[in-house]
C-alpha cells in the first residue's frame, strides 16, 4: 500500500543522494552552522551560536574553501545553514570576501545565500549587494505569528515582509521564499492565507515544504505526548495539491515535487542535486560528492574546526555506489524533478536502460497511475507526486 508522504526530503541540506559520474563543472554548498536558537522541528546541522566559535570556524572554512578551489572551479555557490546572516556584519564580509578571493564570482550561474528575516540589518544586505550575491532565499516559513512562534522562529510575519522589502529595494532580483505547512492544528484555510500573502509579495520561486516530524526533535516530544496532535495524511494531501494548483494559477511552474518558480528561475545550485551533478561541500557536515564518490565532513563544529586546524582527516564518511545502486539513485532524484527523466539521459548517466532495470517496477507504477512512462520519459503523475516517497521506494 502506498502511503502519502509528499517528498519531504529537503535536498538544499545536503542530504546527499547523489552521484552521477559524469563530469561537470561542479557546484559548491557552503555551511554556516550557526543559529540564534533552535526551531522545534529542526534536525538540520545547526547550533547555538556563541561568538567565540564563529571566527574560528570562517578560518577553518577558509582553508578548506582554499584546498578545494585549488582543484575545482564552480558553477553556482549556495551559502546555507543553520543561519548564514547570523553572522555579524564584520564576518559576512569576510565570508563573502574569502568567497570572493577563491571563486571566479562574475562567471557564477548563481550565487545564493539563505537568508533569516530575524538576522538581517541593512549592512548586511549592502555587504551582500556588494559581493554579487544575486539569489536570496529567505526563510519566512508562515505568515502567522501564531504559528511562527509555534515552530521557535525568531522573527514576526511583518519582520519578514519588511525584510523582502528591503531586499527588493537594494535590487535583488531574484527571491526565493520557504514556507512549510502542515503543523499541528494549520488549517487549509490558514494554508491557503499564507499562500496568498506569499504571492502577494511576487517572489520570483518558492519552496513549500510539509512539516517533517524527525526523530530527536522537540517537536516530536510534543506530539508523542499528546500535547500537540498531528495533522491526518489526508489533511496534509489536500494541503500539498491545493498548494500546486494555486502556484500553478499564480504564474509559478511547478518544478520539482516541493518546488515552485517562475519562469526561468528555478534553482540552478539545486537542480545540481536533482540532476545528480557533481558538487562540493565546505563546512561542518558537509557532503560533497565528486568523480563517483560521495563523502561527507565531519559533523561536530568543534571537531570540524579542530581537525581543520590540526590537518587531520575531515572526511567522516565516503563511499561509492555500486553502478545498479547508482543508477537507481538517478532515477529518484530524476523523479523528483516534475520533467521526470528521458530514457536517452538515463542511459548516459547511469549506463543502463531503464527497463532493463526497472522494467517490473515501472509497469506497475504506470498501471497505478503513479508514473508516466510513454518510453522516451519518465516522470510522476499527478498522484505519483502526492505520493512521491512511497513511488521513490519501489526504485530502491
Ligand atoms: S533557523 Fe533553520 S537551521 Fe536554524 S534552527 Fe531554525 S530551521 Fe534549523
């Protein structure tokens, strides 16, 4: 039985399926772990800032940034986290400079950094301005104070919109938005309010991901304890295809399962993921995943900076998938794609037909209308995507 889970993976954290052995220009991630405080839903590497850690860590990312530069060239550079702009304004400089000092910046396709709504000052988005920054993907997640405090975010819905405001007067031109939906107790009614404040704002692509209960996080405490009661599947499915339709009649092309852009502004540095490209990844926990093999950094801040300065192996984890495990890995990040994926292209980077892989698999999807495979593509259906996750796994 399938079971509607909507593509919850968030690929801008790295979670690193990948591989590709084709070879590209490669892209490079790099990580900020740092936040104010933690959100109750989030498992993503991040920590509590406290000052005396951050310039130790921009010495350590430098020197890494510097071995790796010293092999590669980029294509696009995404600066995520944790909280990039928590950094104060003298160490987003110097982040941006060392950028500056060891990547050809002019000859990106995209140079995006994540930005919170409760971090950013006007010097910071001059520094930004002024270091060719050209993407913003702000992390707004709701438009509801209620809920914002909800999830432990550090910022009111107006704080945010005066922030995009703000960006939009320093001309930045290209905006993302995150929203996540699909909290204990959110509505559709609220959903569709949020929707339609984000809109308001035209950003230029937007993210919308469900909640995602992981393992460890307060938030889970709280519903395995009855304080907070979960929203049902089907509440979260009819939020996931009220969001494609009403995107979809707002101008924004729904490209990828959780993602929604104008025309021609999808995310280049996450269609890297998608594509299974090559890319690099600097900082604490960072994958990277080059010539065929998928490594990762070590996790811990301190011992990544420890091990940076000492000159002790960084790399915790590494492997290289046999080819049959490769190319179904190809296949799911493909799907993740609404485009899906052409016979032609599967074949040149994995090597393989897709039917002679997959051939039990895909007539079985396609009898449950969960794929579209006409043999030359293929890509979810409109019911595949709502149940994105159960369908990737008949591919593992
Ligand atoms: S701001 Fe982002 S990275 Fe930091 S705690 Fe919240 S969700 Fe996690």
């Amino acid at each position: 039985m399938y079971v509607c889970s909507i593509g919850k993976t968030r690929v801008r954290k790295q979670l690193g399926l990948a591989v590709n052995i084709q070879h590209h220009i490669p892209s490079l991630y790099i990580h900020i772990p740092f936040c104010i405080s933690k959100c109750i839903y989030c498992d993503f590497n991040s920590i509590v800032m406290k000052s005396q850690a951050v310039d130790e860590y921009l010495k350590a990312i430098e020197k890494e940034l510097q071995s790796a530069t010293g092999k590669y060239s980029f294509k696009t550079v995404f600066i995520g986290g944790g909280t990039p702009t928590v950094l104060n304004e003298r160490q987003l400089s110097r982040l941006l400079s060392m950028i500056a000092k060891h990547v050809d910046v002019p000859n990106l396709e995209e140079y995006t950094i994540e930005v919170n709504p409760g971090t950013l000052s006007n010097e910071k988005a001059i520094i930004m301005k002024n270091s060719h920054v050209d993407r913003i993907s702000i992390g707004i997640q709701s438009f509801s104070d209620r809920y914002l405090k909800l999830l432990g975010r550090i910022h009111s819905a107006n704080e945010a919109k005066d922030v995009f405001f703000y960006l939009r007067e320093k001309e930045f031109k290209n905006i993302s938005i995150d929203l996540i939906y699909g909290y204990p107790a959110q509505t559709l009614n609220e959903w569709k309010r949020d929707l339609q404040e984000c809109c308001e704002l035209d950003p230029e692509h937007i993210s919308a991901y469900c909640l995602t209960y992981e393992q460890g996080t307060p938030i889970v405490k709280l519903t395995d304890s009855g304080t907070l009661n979960k929203l049902s599947e089907e509440e979260e499915l009819k939020m996931y295809e009220f969001t494609n339709d009403f995107l979809c009649d707002n101008d924004y092309n729904h490209y990828e399962i959780s993602n929604f852009a104008k025309q021609g502004k999808e995310c280049r540095h996450n269609t890297v993921y998608w594509e299974n490209r090559e890319y690099v990844g600097v900082g604490a926990g960072a994958f990277s995943y080059v010539n065929g093999e998928r490594y990762c950094n070590i996790k811990n801040v301190k011992e990544y900076v420890s091990s940076v300065k000492s000159k002790k192996e960084l790399i915790c984890f590494s492997e290289t998938l046999p080819q049959k495990k490769r190319a179904s890995e190809i296949l799911i990040m493909a799907l993740r794609m609404t485009s899906g994926i052409s016979r032609k292209e599967f074949i040149q980077r994995s090597g393989f037909d897709l039917n002679e892989l997959f051939e039990k698999q895909l007539d079985n999807l396609t009898q449950a209308g969960l794929i579209n495979f006409d043999d030359e593509r293929v890509k979810l259906t409109r019911k595949g995507l709502s149940m994105a996750d159960s369908v990737m796994m008949e591919f593992v």
